[in-house]
C-alpha cells in the first residue's frame, strides 16, 4: 500500500501532541523557569588532549552572584558516566580527552555572571599530542588515551575460509568506504531545569531517551539513591540517539545539590556541537567475489571506527555494524574484522540507525560493483545472492522468519521508477544543458531492531483506569517527535475501541512510569504493541465483569466503547468510564513486563527482529559543478502491520532527509581535535529546497501466518538506504563510482564536453 | 535634533506592540528579540536553537514581515507591530495551523511554531504562491525531523484552503 | 533562558544619524569602539561566534535621510544603501532592468534575513553574493569620505574598500546601476535580409553553494555581453567572486576576448584564461582548484549556450 493521507481513510489521524505544538503552546523542558532559579554553564577544555596541572576558582568564587563552582573534587559519587561503560568523567581531574571535556561548572544569579565566572577559572593545561587519525592511534607508540590503551572494542565473524573463496571467484570487487562525522542536528540543543525539593529529593527535566537510566547513572554521580531523583524527560525538541547519553544533567545536577537552588542550563549551539556526540566516522575495506554464475563466493570486512574520547555506545555500535555489513546475503565465506579505537576526535555514539547506515553503503556498493562486473542487472544480482526467509540471520542466528526481502524485492522490482532506470540513456548530450545528467540507482537492507543478544532490553507498560474515569496508559518511553503517542493512542483506540477523549496517556516520568527500556533502536512502537495485546485480555475483562456486575447482564453481552461500556451490537451507551471507576471495588490496574525478543545465540549483538527495505532514487549530477540532486525517491518498507500512517510515512520521510544530508552534504569538520563546523552556518543540513523530489513510501504489512510479534521498527530504516541509492544513481549518470561521503562536488565536476580532450 | 545624532537612552524602553498589545519594555537597545519575547514576556513559542540566524526556529512577524528574532535589536523594533507563534491564533486556530495538524507537517515540533510564521508570512502577502515562491519563502526554516514532506503538504493545503475562502 | 551570552556581557549605544556627515563624525568620535551598523545580520553572527566582540558603539546607518529605496537618476538606477534586500528582491525596476541582481538577491540568506539585511551591507562587507552581478552591470558606488559624495566604479571601490581594514573610513551610500544602451541603439539599422548586424544581449548569474538553498557561496559568477547574429563578441563583463574571495572583474579576459566569435578554440581560450587569472580563497569546504574550475565552466557553458543559441537559425 502506497502510504498517504488518501490512502489511509480515518487512520490518518490528528496527532494528540499536535495542538501544543503548532499553536507554540507546549513548552518544551529547556523553556521551563522558575522563581529563585540561577544560571548553570559548563567550563570545557581548550584543547583536545591536555594533562591537568591546577585549575583554581578562587578568583571566580569571588565574583559577585556567583553560587557555586565545582570540580572534580566536589563530586559525591562516582565521577563517571557512560550507558554501556562508565568512563568518561564528569568533571576531569588530570586530564583532558576531548574539546568537550568538562573541567568544572557554575552556577550564579545571572548568565553574565556565570560566563563571567568561567573566564575567571584559571586552568594550567600541559598540551599533549593529539590523536586524531583512528589508524595511527592503533600503531606503536602512539599515545595512549586509556589505560587499556586506544582500542575501545573488537569485533570478529568468520565462516568457511576465504582465501580459498577468493581462489573459486571470478569476479572480485576491493574497495574502501569513508562516512562521515555526522550531526544529528536536534533544534532543541541539550538543557533542561533541575529542582531540588524541599524533601532532599531532585527532579530533573531535561530530555532523554531512557529516563531510568539517567536516574541510575546521576543516582551513580550523586551518591544519592535512585528513589530520591525523579527524571521528567518528555517532550524533546528532537534526539535521533543524540540525547540518550547524559548531556547536561550531571551539571545541573551537582548544582541543584549543592546550592539547593533550582538550576537552569540550555546549550548554546556551540556548546551543544563541542560537547555533543555524532554518527561514527568509519572507513570501511571490502573484498568481495563471485564466481562466474555470480553467486557471492568470498566476503572480507575490516571496518575501524572513529569511536572519539569515551566509550558510550561505541562498542555497541561496531557490534551493528559488523552485522550488518554482512547483511540480507548468503556467502560461501566471511570474514569480518572491526576495531572501535578511541582518539582525541569529538564524542561518537548512538545516532538513528546505529551503524548500519556505514555498514550498508559500503555493502551495497559491493553489490552494484559486483553485479556491474559481471554484467547482470543489479536487482536480478541481489536476488540471486539474497536470503531465503528461513535461512539464518547475519551471524547464522535464528531470527523471526518473514518474506520480507522477496516482498521487498518484488516491490521494488515492478516499481515504475525503477523500470525507468533501462530508459535512461548514459551520458547523453543533448537538451540545452547538456552537462546535467541523470541516473537511478536502488539499494537493499535487513535492519535490526532492539538492543541484542546480551544487552538487558526490558519492555512492559500498565493500563488503569482512573479515578476520574479516563483509561490511563502509562510507559516508561520517551516522545522526542517520532509519534509515539499518536501511536498509542491509535493502537488504544483500535484494538480497544476506546475513544481518543477516554484515554490519558501518561511517559517520561520516573516517579510514575514502569521501566519500558529505552526509547532506542526502532523498538518502543512494537512493544507497547506487544506489552498491550498481552494487557488486553485481562484489562478489558476486568473492565467488563465490572459492567456486567453493575449493569447486571452477561459479559459476553457487553464491548468496551468510545465514551463507555455498550452491548455487543448495540449504540447506546450503557455505562460510562467515569461511573464504571465511580463504582466500589477493587482499583482496575493491569501491568506488563517482559523482554523484546532476542535471538538464542550466544553472539553478542545479534538481532532476531528485522525490518527489511529498500530504496531507488533518482538523482541529477550538474557535471559543470559536481553538485548532485535528489530528484524523487520510491521507498518500499516491510515492517508488518502500519501502527500509524501519518507516523510511519513521517519517519521515512525523514530518516531519508537525514540520509540525504549524510550523503551530499553533512560533515562535521575536525582540525587537530578541534571542531570548525560550530553552528549551521558551516554544518549544512538540507533545506526545504534540498527536499523537493516526491518521496513516496510502500509499506508492506504482511506478516507469516502465526507471527505474533507484530509491527517491526521503523525509526531508522529510512536513513540507511538512500546513501547506496544515491551513489549508484551517481554511477547510471556520470559513470563514476563515490566511496566517500558526503560526495565530493569536485569528485563529480567535470570539463565541459565542447572543449574537447585536455 | 535635525543635526545631532539621536541617541537611544540606556536606560532603554522599547515601545512597541506585541500580539497586538502596547508593551513598553525596559532592556536595552541591541538586545535581541528573541531574549525580550523569551524571557521579559514569556512567550516561549519563539524557540531559542542557532542564534545566528540560520534555522528559523525563532522566527516573529514584524509588521508582517518574517523574521529572525535572535538577528533583530529591540531599537530595530520601536514602534513595530511585532507577532509571535501565540499571536496567531485568534478566534481559534489559524488555517495554517489546522493544516500542519492535518497534513503531519511537524514531528519533534521545535521548529514548527517558527515553520508557521514563516507560512503565515508568505500567505498574508501571496495566497496562491508556486513550488518555487513556497521554497524560497522557507528555505530559511530547518526540519530536522519531518524531510519537509508533510510541511509540503501542510503548506499546499493551507493555501488551497485559502483559495476557497476567498 | 534566550539571552546570549555576548549579549549579557555587552550592551553598547545605539546612535541614530540622520546624515552621513552625522554618521561620519561619530565614526570620528569613537574610533574603533564605534561600528557602522545596517540591518546587523552579518554583526550579529560574528558577535554570536565570537569572531568579534560586541562594540562600545552602534551607529545605525538606517536613519540616514533619503538612502533606503529605489529611484530612477540622471545616471541610471540609484539603489540606497539601506534598502533591505528583500525590498531589492521584490523590486520591479531592479528586476526588469536588472535581472541578475535580483537573481542575485533571491540566492542570499533566507527572506527573514534578507528583511533585515541590506544591500549597502552586502556590497560593504566587500564578499557579498550581490557584488558580482553588480560588477556585471558595471555598476558605480556613491561614498561619504567625510567631506563630499564621491562617486567610483565598484570594481575600483572594492579593492580599496577590502584592504586592511580601512573600510569604515568610506562610507557607503548608495549603488548606481547605469542603464544598458539599448541594442536598437548600436545596431545599425537593418532590414531582413541584413541578418548579421543583429544583437543578442545575453547574460547569466550563477551562485555555487554547499546547498541548494541559504548556503555560503563557493563561487558566484556573472557574465554580460553582447553577440552578433555570427557569434562575434561586441561586450563582456566577466565577474567572479564567492566564499572569501573580493570578487574581481577579468577585465584582461574581457578585451583579449571581445571582437573575437564564439568557437571552440575561444571557449578553450576563455576556459584556461579564467583558471589563471581568478584567484579565489581556498577553506576547508572548497580548494582553489575547483573554485577556479568551477567558475570556468559557468562562464564557458553560458557563452556556448548563448553562441549556440544565436546560431541555431541558420
């Protein structure tokens, strides 16, 4: 089905969060104040890679309205944070990582003031050499940023032997793959409001992706116990993986604590791009072969990853992309390396699509330069390489088995933009522009979902029906723009038959929410469709034996409806919510806990659920300039039953914006450990004029008979595809083939035509 | 004062209308717009996010014109009838409103009260504009999150909406 | 929380000269602790990055009598100083005389900005991506120098204007865009069968960014000319700029080409002439080298256009 406002009739729904939005009237946690509030702001280090000598704060301290400057000294718990491996400090004591590095914080009456305060700090820096190439910070001698030395984590999979693979191919594809530092440009920069309470408790709003973990690593820092913090943490201005690591929270914090004052703080966009992570760079090295009927023979991977000064994610993110450079294809042998090395560069980590977006260009660059050598039609190539539905996963682990890559195959197959693609004539000078050339190119993925084998990944949710009669649903999620409570809203509807006014839902709150796991890793949608078909059977009987009993009639007579309890084929209301919770008797309260399912493997990492996908685009190359342009995009997704039309079109159509960025224009600059893309007017992310091209977005709903894991994510897969797409529609038009990103114009530029050879 | 310079006093009191009401706003004369909307008047639908002019995020109508709060001085303001995102909906939601809703043209929903004004402006001054006059009009708003599909959208319904009304 | 950081150390005096003469002896005064000030979007950003420090001083040019619209002079079309550059974009005079400013203009920021920003700041700043087409009609700039109205080629002014920071020592008036002799005006007159003598006026302006809109420049090109009926160059203006880079006129380019007809070894001839003469500022977005080419195949597809367009009658 072709997503579209047209095409989903009365499921293309308002948004419950969209009122507030458009009339500007929901205020977004860094638009909170309060009486008696001061100003927080963070002291960072000059230099990329410095020993700490002294700091002294005696000068500031002395500055008329500040409240408290604190360092390393002044931290009660651990000086540490990290969601996987807590390593990176919070307040540095001898040395410096990265120019995000914090060395101390301050809180006074005035944001004057506080600045004031900071250029007052006297630090004594020794500068140290810079480790800003992941390869030479791998060699011996180079110098060492951990004590377990510059490799954060490694990564192996192997099968078969490929240099005996090698010997059997004929055709063979080597080829090296760079991505870049990318942002993930959130409008909202990192901030929020932290309120001690008069009870000695601290509340703490500012945006993240999994409130529990945050009130678990500041409980860490604070040496505070974790009842005593409660993390308001929704709405979010945006986040894309960018806000799941502690940002600013340890800072406002600390202050909080120490001055018993509310503290604000709210990133500048400098501050956020200095201290804030990005996409991994990663070069990516490949040798791939087929033997003469091109079946893929040999497949050799050594991906290293530009991890930054600590840890995060960054192993975690390897372990995806080690996945999924292998990939939806069958091999007679692998053999896959990784290294995640640290350096003195920005923070990498967690960021939509987690790897795989790397992963996949440089995998489905492989396949079109197979398929091209060997003579074969790139889509006819895949299929002959691709997966069967109940062949292993990537890691030859079992995974929940669908038809979703003949599916997605299939669709792209008959797709009319892709049959254009035989249409276009290569190199063509005619028209009045001879020199814009135009070319299709489509690419392919598996992408998992969820945290992994070997990663707790709880999941789970509550409903309840209130006091006041509104049917309350509570989880521990985040809404940081995806749609997640259009989404639950529309499921509670649906498959309840309750009406949107019944329903209070209720996220982001610690002191309120069961721990649903992170909001991450296109997983949250799937399980509060999870967590509420388990929650279904005993909430709604609940609901109504209570009816039954009051109404005096069978159970089986009654159905739960908009507004209240009606009969089973009758209008009339017969009972409303809100005297149903006015009746005596027991409070109605159903809760759900449970893991998203994971593959019965060993290896760490791999996936069981997968959404496959797959683009074609359109692209025009101005050879006169280098500059290319997406023309139109055709995106086919398997992902089961569409939750929310308005949603699931909504987040293709952006994770495409983002890949698009990532392929033509987005980079973080880095000189020496030090950034130069500081704000928008250097770090360019599309424009509206960058996204004139129709997007249009398949979603194929059909699951096997007996599939009871439901829709599959969706919040990535549209940002890991295009970049492939897009660099084999750049081969159809100007017969070069890009293997960095963002592309080059001076790659693509070249002589006119008319002024012959030379 | 014909042939001396007039200075603003600092002490500075900016008079100017917001939303339609007479403010005099004590501050001084380069401070920016966006600080006097945020944090003299509360209105937090203008949002603070590049400060340098490049996003949109904070974008005001003055005398019906869109633009940068955080780029405009108050004395550039004296006087001016300046409109915020909260200004817009007068008797009820304004039609580019409703069709943002409508169409999804917002996710995360940072930009969006910015992405109206600059639509608001561009409508009030051309009800039936081309592809070419609605990019141009908001190549200055970044989206982050929507691609800019549903703000297309949103954009083509507003004005069609507009063209049956009139 | 909206109050920036520059602004909460920082609040200088704003001045409100109605004459240059008034502007001028406050520039006087304060010396380098007082800024000449248009719309304030260039300063604002730089203040933001903290590139410069916010001044003791604010003059603001925008009160200066008689400097922000457009009018019709005895020279041509007077474009003020202080017109914002959104009222250049939506002017009708600007754009039926001289399309390839407001071509120009359209490319510039965003609408929000260009209402704030002006022109006479855009052509100050001696990088704005209005100063090559400006160049292409060989427009002049009128300028204060404390004493008298002074009235220079901008192609003369903006190398003096750029170096070592004496800009604020010339303050900037107005543009003026000299009105294009009409071709029936040159040409001899003609009947059908005297096809040759037939002119085409044709011109271009291209910016080159990072993106496909609001973008720094990476090049901006200009080019206007006259062609015969056989292809024989009768006027060109070559302008090139972007990014950094002053933008320049190839006035040597210019003669070496005129009187010549478009062919093959021209289009070469002009393609390597640009790669030698233009010297654009490299950054870490865009080197020399493909500014250069860049701006060369620009000019050389607009004159083989132009040529093969005029040609395509016979």
């Amino acid at each position: 089905m072709l997503l579209n406002r047209a095409s989903s009739g009365g499921r293309w729904r308002v948004r419950p969060d969209g009122p507030g939005k458009v009339t500007g009237g929901l205020a977004y946690l860094t638009d909170m104040t309060t009486d008696q509030m001061l100003y927080g702001l963070v002291l960072r280090s000059e230099h990329p890679h410095a020993r700490i000598l002294s700091i002294h704060t005696d000068k500031a301290k002395k500055l008329p309205g500040v409240r408290a400057i604190l360092t390393y000294m002044d931290i009660p718990g651990l000086n540490a944070f990290g969601i996987a491996h807590p390593d990176q400090p919070v307040l540095c004591e001898e040395r410096a990582r990265y120019v995000g590095d914090a060395l101390a914080t301050v809180a006074a009456d005035t944001l004057a003031a506080a600045q004031q305060a900071l250029e007052l700090i006297e630090v004594d820096y020794e500068v140290l050499e810079v480790v800003d190439d992941p390869e030479r910070a791998l060699l011996p001698g180079a110098p060492q940023l951990h004590p377990g030395g510059n490799e954060l984590h490694r990564t192996v999979f192997s099968r078969g032997n490929v240099d005996q693979g090698f010997r059997d191919c004929a055709y063979i594809v080597e080829e090296t793959y760079y991505t870049p530092r990318q942002m993930h440009t959130y409008m909202e920069t990192e901030g929020g409001l932290f309120v001690p309470g008069e009870d000695g408790r601290l509340t703490v709003y500012s945006p993240t992706q999994h409130g529990f973990m945050d009130r678990m690593q500041l409980s860490r820092i604070l040496a505070k116990p974790q009842e005593e913090i409660r993390i308001v943490s929704s709405p979010i201005g945006g986040s894309f993986g960018g806000k799941d690591e502690l940002n600013v929270q340890p800072y406002g914090a600390l202050l909080a604590m120490q001055t018993g004052r509310p503290i604000k703080i709210h990133n500048s966009r400098w501050e956020s791009v200095r201290a804030g992570l990005k996409r991994h760079p990663m070069k990516i090295t490949m040798k791939t072969g087929i033997d003469a009927a091109g079946k893929l023979m040999a497949h050799q991977v050594s991906i290293i990853s530009d991890t930054g000064p600590y840890s995060t994610l960054g192993a975690e993110v390897l372990n995806f992309a080690t996945e999924h450079v292998i990939g939806p294809y069958q091999y007679e042998h692998l053999d896959v390396k990784g290294v995640s090395v640290f350096t003195n560069n920005g923070m990498s980590g967690e960021f939509r699509g987690f790897g795989g977006n790397q992963a996949i260009f440089a995998l489905e660059g492989q396949m079109d330069r197979l398929a091209e050598m060997a003579g074969m039609d790139p889509w006819v190539f895949r299929k002959l390489n691709m997966r069967q539905s109940d062949d292993l996963g990537p890691f030859d682990q079992p995974i929940a088995m669908t038809d979703g890559a003949k599916q997605v195959w299939e669709a792209i197959a008959k797709c009319p933009l892709w049959m254009e693609k035989q249409q276009l004539a290569r190199m063509s000078h005619s028209g009045d522009e001879p020199w814009i050339k135009t070319g299709i190119g489509a690419a392919f993925t598996m992408h998992g979902a969820g945290l992994g084998v070997g990663i707790p990944d709880p999941a789970g949710g509550r409903l309840a029906l209130a006091a006041d009669g509104k049917i309350e649903a509570v989880f521990g999620y985040e809404e940081f723009g995806q749609g997640l409570l259009a989404s639950l809203e529309q499921m509670l509807m649906e498959q309840f038959g309750f009406g949107a006014k019944d329903i209070r839902m209720i996220i982001g709150d610690t002191d309120v929410v069961p721990d649903s796991g992170s909001t991450t890793a296109s997983r949250a949608t799937a399980m509060m469709w999870k967590s509420l078909q388990k929650l279904k059977a005993p909430f709604s009987g609940q609901l109504l034996q209570r009816a039954a009993a009051i109404l005096n009639r069978r159970v089986e007579q009654l159905r739960l409806a908009e507004g209240g309890i009606k009969g089973r084929s009758e209008e009339a209301l017969l009972l409303s919510y809100k005297e149903l919770a006015a009746a005596a008797g027991e409070p109605i309260r159903c809760e759900t806990s449970f893991s998203f399912p994971t593959s019965s493997t060993e290896r760490v990492g791999a996936h069981y659920m997968y959404t496959y996908s797959a683009v074609v685009v359109k692209v025009e190359v101005n050879t006169l300039t280098g500059r290319a342009r997406v023309l139109q995009q055709y995106h086919v997704v398997a992902a089961g039953p569409v939750i929310n039309p308005q949603g699931y079109l909504g987040q293709i159509e952006g994770g495409s914006s983002m890949a698009l960025g990532f392929t033509l224009l987005e980079e973080s600059i880095m000189e020496k450990g030090h950034y130069i893309t500081r704000n928008l007017d250097s770090y360019l992310v599309p424009t509206i004029e960058d996204q004139r091209g129709l997007v249009e977005v398949e979603a194929i709903e059909q699951l096997p008979e007996g599939d009871d894991y439901g829709p599959r994510g969706i919040g990535e897969v549209g940002s890991v595809t295009l970049a492939p797409a897009i660099a084999a529609a750049i081969r159809q038009a100007s017969g070069k083939w890009a293997t960095k990103l963002p592309v080059e114009p001076s790659f693509l530029q070249e002589t006119p035509f008319f002024l012959g050879k030379g | 004062m014909s042939e001396e310079a007039v200075k603003s006093e600092t002490p500075y009191v900016l008079r100017c209308f917001v939303n339609g009401k007479e403010e005099s706003i004590h501050t001084t004369p380069a401070a920016r717009l966006l600080t006097i909307v945020r944090d003299e008047l509360s209105l937090t639908g203008t949002k603070r996010s590049c400060e340098i002019g490049r996003c949109g995020a904070c974008m005001v109508l003055i005398d019906g014109n869109a633009v940068n709060s955080c780029l405009t001085m108050a004395y550039q303001c004296s006087e001016k009838q300046i409109t915020t995102i909260e200004g817009l909906a007068v008797q009820g939601m304004d039609p580019i409103q409703q069709a943002f809703l409508e169409e999804g043209g917002f996710q995360c929903g940072y930009c969006t009260p910015g992405m109206i004004i600059s639509v608001k402006a561009l409508l009030d001054e051309n009800p039936d504009p081309t592809d070419d006059e609605i990019s141009e009009a908001l190549s200055g708003n970044i989206c982050r999150c929507t691609g800019y599909g549903g703000i297309w959208r949103a954009v083509k319904r507003a004005a069609e909406g507009r063209r049956q009304t009139t | 929380m909206g109050m920036n950081i520059q602004e909460a150390m920082a609040s200088p005096l704003v001045w409100h000269p109605q004459t240059a003469a008034e502007a001028w002896q406050l520039k006087q005064t304060y010396g380098t602790e007082g800024i000449y000030t248009s719309g304030g979007t260039l300063l604002r950003t730089q203040w933001e990055s903290g590139i410069s420090a916010i001044p003791r001083h604010l003059i603001d040019l925008s009160t200066i009598r008689g400097l922000n619209d457009l009018r019709i002079g005895e020279a041509g079309l007077v474009v003020g100083g202080q017109t914002s550059l959104q009222s250049c974009r939506s002017n009708t005079l600007l754009s039926r005389h001289f399309p390839m400013v407001s071509e120009a203009i359209r490319t510039i920021a965003a609408p929000s900005v260009r209402h704030l920003a002006t022109i006479g700041g855009n052509v100050a700043s001696s990088i704005g991506d209005s100063i090559a087409a400006l160049l292409g009609y060989d427009a002049e700039v009128i300028w204060f120098d404390g004493t008298t109205e002074n009235r220079t080629l901008l192609s003369e002014w903006l190398p003096e204007a750029s170096a070592a920071k004496r800009g604020n020592e010339r303050l900037l008036l107005s543009m003026l865009l000299p009105f294009e002799i009409s071709l029936e005006e040159t040409s001899v007159k003609h009947d059908d069968k005297d096809l040759t003598m037939q002119m085409k006026r044709f011109g271009a302006y291209h910016k080159i960014g990072r993106r496909e809109a609001f973008t720094p420049s990476v090049v901006t090109a200009c080019m206007n000319g006259v062609l015969t009926h056989n292809s024989v160059i009768k006027q060109i203006r070559i302008a090139l700029g972007g990014g950094q880079t002053v933008p320049v006129r190839l006035e040597k380019l210019e003669k070496e080409i005129n009187g010549a007809a478009v062919d093959g070894h021209l289009l070469r001839h002009v393609y390597e002439r640009i790669i030698e003469l233009f010297e654009p500022r490299e950054d870490l977005f865009a080197s020399a080298a493909y500014r250069k080419s860049t701006a060369a195949n620009l000019i050389v597809a607009e004159l083989w256009k132009a040529a093969k367009g005029e040609t395509k009658p016979l």
